[in-house]
C-alpha cells in the first residue's frame, strides 16, 4: 500500500513520499467495502444460524413455525 502511494515516474530517481493521493483515496475506499461487505457476510451467517435453529424447534410438530407462535401467544 505505502509503496504504491510513494511511487514515482520512470524518469526520476528515489522515492516522492505521499506522491499519488488518488491511490490513497482508492484503499482507503478498498478498505471501506472490504469491511462492509465481511460484516454483511457474517451477519448473515448469523442470521441464517439462529433461523436454522429456529426451525429445529418445531421439526416433529404438526404446525408450521407461523401457527406454532400463534397458539403460543394464546
């Protein structure tokens, strides 16, 4: 990452630190969706879990999960 925002051209000798800000710009962003995107995964996986086991719940009963919370609520 450093070394791609302190390159240079071809024509000059050693490094210009802090040269290319647009590439500064770009991981910056890159690192932005990276995170949106593992979090977004991981709380699906989450949600996919609890709802897996949810439904472990009411495997052997008569009623669907939607008729099974109804009557419980009565």
């Amino acid at each position: 990452m450093y070394n791609g925002i302190d390159s240079n051209p071809e024509e000059s000798i050693g490094r210009i630190y802090n040269r290319r800000r647009e590439m500064a710009i770009f991981f910056v962003c890159y690192m932005v969706v990276i995170a949106f995107f593992m979090v977004n995964i991981f709380v699906g996986f989450v949600i996919v879990t609890f709802r897996r086991e949810g439904e472990q719940d009411h495997k052997d009963c008569e009623l669907d999960k939607n008729q099974a919370r109804i009557s419980s609520d009565l």
